[in-house]
C-alpha cells in the first residue's frame, strides 16, 4: 500500500488522503459518510454534530438514480419495490430536501408503460423531479417520448439549466446520438449552449453538472466516459465549486480534478460489476440480503459554496 | 472491523488506479462492506455468464456483452436472426446516418430478424452499449 497512489485522489491543501480516510473508516464503522465540501472530500461522523451542522442556512436535494422500472432479471425481481423503498428513505430525512435530481435510465427500455409507473412512483414524493435522461430511457425515437414526457417545455435537445438555492444547475444529455465503439456523447450544439449559458456568471457560484453518464474516461472499454466532456469541462473550470452528478454505472466513484468533484451514483434497481470485472457492466446478481445495501440515495446539502454530499444505501 | 476488510478497502483502491481509475469512494462502511462481499460474486462474473450458447446458422447470439459470431457471411437473400441471451437488454442497430436495420430495445429472451437483400458489408451496433460491435457480410 502506497500513500501515494491514494492520494491521487485527494485535493491539495491539506484534505486527508484516501489512506487516512480509510483508516479513519475502518474505526469509525457504520456512522462515517462520505462529504464532499466546496470540491474537496472530506469524511465527517456522525453524531460529532458536524453532519447536522452542514446543511444550516442553506438548502439540500436529493440525488437518485438507475431506477430502471420495467427490470425484471434475477438481480432484482422488483425495481419498483426498491425505488419505493428509496422514496420513502427520502421522505425520513431531517431536512426536508427541496427537490429531487434523477440522473437517468428512469425506465429500462423507454417503454410507454414504464414511464408511467416510473412517474406514478415519483409522485409519491411529494418533490419537484428534474430529470435527465439515461440511454436507456432514449432508445426510442432519439428520446421525444421520453422528453416529451418528463421535461415538458425543454427545448430541442432536451439540455437545460436553472438556479436554485444559490446554485446553478445544469442538466446535459450525454445519451443521443451514441456511435458505434463510442462513449457519451453531447455534441457542439449542446457545448455552445452551455457556454453561452454560464457565459457572465460569477465565478463564485456554486456549478452542479447532471448529466447520465460518467463525464470522465470512467473505464472507456465499457462506454463509461464521455467523449466531449473535456470540450464541455472547459466552461466550468473558472468556478471555485463545481460539482458533477453522474449515474449509469450503479456505484459509486469519485474524482476530484482542480476545483471540479465527479461523482457517480448508487442505482435504486441493481448494482453492477467494478470496472472490468467481468464481460461486461450487466446486472450482477448479489445475495438477496445484500441487495439493499447496493443500492442507494444521495443527500446533497449547500452551504454558501459548499456542497455537501453523503451517500446512504438502502441497507442500513 | 477487522484488519482484513481494511487490506480488502485498500487493495480494490490499488485495483483501481492501476487500471487508470479514480478509486471507488465507500459510502458507509456498510457499503464498502457488501461491496466487498459483492467482489466474490464479481470473480466468476454475473450469473448470466454462464454457458456459452451456440449460434445457429445465419443467427447471431448475444451473450457476455458480445454478439457472436462477430463477423457472419451470408448469401444475399438471407434471413438473419439475433437472439438475445444476455442478462441485460441490447439492440441491433445498423451503423450510419440511416442504417438499413435496427431492432427495438431487445429484453432478455428477445430476438430480431432482417432479411438481407444485397450483397455488402453491413456493420451494427448495441445503442445501448456502444462498445458492442458486428458485421454481416452478405455475399
């Protein structure tokens, strides 16, 4: 084990490394979250009063992801069940979250009748949804029936942005137009959208990027990347806190790169394989007992600058 | 927590860069526990991969993220099966701007068929996993 390798992964200017967080883990047990605070990932416990301080003042949504309703392989007989049971967990939260983000594959193939028990089940929230959509949900008809659907009022392409909370969010489709052996994809129309679109904001404000697909060369033997995301990237660097939420590959990842935090998302439906192990990034079937503990919620709560971001699994 | 899980935590770590990858970032400790647990199902791959099923003639077989054979030669006139077997959903989708073929998002246990007409190298996609590729080379 080499201190080096791990702290690859953490900012500079004195964040712990990844050994020392995992050391720090290893003692703590079942309380320790995962933070992320203003671009830099920081663990904090829980019951210190650090975790119910984070959020004062500001605001908090949440983040879910890969619900896939319409599932229906040994990895998880019932996705509409574990999507309930993440909806639910949601509703227990001690801060009421302002608004839910979902980061795609909603359905698993954009079947009519599984938009609408993925809307129906959402409902029960009680949150605004914003959502974008994963490759799954566009496979027919290049997305409009997904869009036409869910993101009502959304332009052509089906990108959009808004700001809440202080924040600017920005929702990008990287799932359109996929090529043979390729990887995500956004396009120069999106790219100059997006440009125009941060175009005059402060550098101070907080960035949070959505988009389905990792916006990083994840593991590019599997499409887990984005083939423009440097094009798109170049845009948000300027900003002191950027944070970017990515789903697609059923667990959860991190990269921190200058100011700019990426992170993937646990699946409400089944969990896939580690890079590379394996043929393939299918369904992998897991105890039954275990499932829950696969599967997950992201809580992310803003303070000023700072995003906070904490991963709960269905399991505990 | 014992030492073990500890070494567990640090060597997917160490997997992990060596690939070229940011490392996994455990949510709880219970996560990074079950994904351990999980990483004995990952060994012999997902339970999907089992055996290998074999293609007929003029059908192509999707299984393990792959279409096989990759490259099929059939005489123009052919009828071209592909049947999914693979644990998650696929698509046949021709390459190009307006491909002369393309499936609807195939489940697990659904198949598509094309007829080929002319003689020529025909490559296809899955749009849902791009990185699965094949030819139909039509003689």
């Amino acid at each position: 084990m080499d201190d080096t390798e791990f702290d690859r992964n953490s900012a500079p200017g004195g964040a712990p490394s990844r050994r020392k967080l995992l050391r720090c883990m290893a003692w703590a047990g079942a309380g320790t979250l995962w933070s992320v605070v203003g671009g830099v990932p920081t663990p904090f416990s829980l019951g210190t009063g650090e975790a119910q301080a984070a959020p004062a003042g500001g605001f908090a949504f949440v983040q879910i992801s890969d619900s896939h309703i319409g599932f229906h392989g040994d990895a998880n007989p019932d996705p509409n069940g574990t999507l309930t049971t993440a909806l639910q967990r949601i509703a227990t939260l001690p801060q009421k979250p302002a608004m839910i983000v979902h980061t795609g594959d909603v359905s698993h193939l954009a079947k009519p009748e599984q938009f609408d028990a993925a809307e129906q089940l959402m409902k029960t929230a009680k949150l605004p949804v914003h959502y974008i959509p994963g490759e799954h949900d566009t496979l027919v008809d290049d997305g409009k029936p997904f869009f036409a659907r869910f993101n009502p009022g959304v332009k052509t392409g089906g990108w959009y942005s808004f700001d809440q909370g202080g924040v600017h969010f920005v929702a990008l489709v990287n799932v359109v137009g996929l090529q043979a052996g390729g990887l995500g994809h956004l396009g120069d129309e999106q790219i100059e959208w997006l440009e125009h679109d941060l175009k005059g904001r402060s550098a101070s404000t907080p960035i949070v990027v959505m988009a389905h697909m990792p916006m990083w060369s994840l593991y590019p033997q599997w499409g887990w990347g984005t083939d423009d995301a440097d094009k798109a990237l170049a845009y948000v660097k300027r900003f002191g806190s950027v944070t970017v939420l990515n789903g697609h590959i059923h667990q959860v990842v991190q990269k921190v790169e200058g100011h700019v935090t990426f992170q993937t998302a646990l699946s409400t439906a089944y969990p896939q394989p580690t890079a590379g192990q394996g043929p393939g990034p299918g369904p992998l079937k897991v105890p039954t007992e275990k499932l829950a503990g696969m599967l997950g919620v992201r809580e992310v709560a803003v303070t000023g600058h700072a995003v906070h971001l904490a991963d709960t699994t269905l399991g505990t | 927590m014992s030492w073990n899980r500890h070494r567990l935590v640090g060597a997917a770590a160490i997997a992990a860069v060596a690939l070229g990858i940011a490392a996994p970032a455990p949510a709880r400790a219970e996560y990074a526990t079950h994904d351990m647990s999980g990483m004995d199902h990952m060994a012999p791959a997902p339970a999907t991969a089992a055996a290998t099923p074999v293609a007929g003639p003029n059908q192509v077989i999707i299984n393990n993220f792959a279409f096989g054979p990759t490259t099929l030669t059939v005489k123009a006139g052919t009828t071209v099966t592909w049947v999914n077997k693979d644990g998650d959903a696929h698509t046949v989708t021709g390459v190009g701007a307006k491909p002369l073929f393309g499936s609807q998002p195939l489940d697990t246990g659904d198949s598509f068929s094309f007829t080929f007409e002319k003689p020529g190298s025909y490559a296809y996609f899955c749009k849902i996993h791009p990185s699965m590729k094949g030819t139909v080379n039509v003689q």
